[in-house]
C-alpha cells in the first residue's frame, strides 16, 4: 500500500504588509500581535523581538552604526 504524502499548510506570504511601511530617517517600530519589529528608511527589518524598549534601542544604535 503506497503511504500518502501530506500537503504542508499554505500560510500565504507573511511579509504582505512589511513593504508598505513608511519611515524617516528614524527606525520604526511595529507591533505585529505580540511581538515589535523595527524597519530602517528602507524599509528593511532591522530586529524582530518581544519587548518595545529593547528593539527600539537596538535599532537607534544600528541606525547610528549603518549611517557612519
């Protein structure tokens, strides 16, 4: 008896909505349910983690690293 191959689940494309997000010159933090990402002017994730504080520093200091 031949065994079945079992479909993987279709989540659809999750980074729909992360290329609308607008910045200045600034990081940009997003809550996206419980977690925050930060994009750069870009656009571009810069982290993705739990706690706001923690990822908007984070980002400030990327920003200030990237600009050099």
């Amino acid at each position: 008896m031949p065994t079945r191959k079992k479909k993987s689940r279709n989540n659809g494309d999750t980074q729909l909505d992360e290329g609308s997000v607008s910045g200045g010159f600034k990081p940009v933090a997003v809550e996206r349910g419980k977690k925050f990402a930060a994009y750069d002017k870009n656009g571009k994730l810069i982290i993705l983690g739990y706690n706001r504080r923690i990822v908007q520093e984070y980002a400030d200091a990327q920003s200030k690293i990237r600009s050099e």
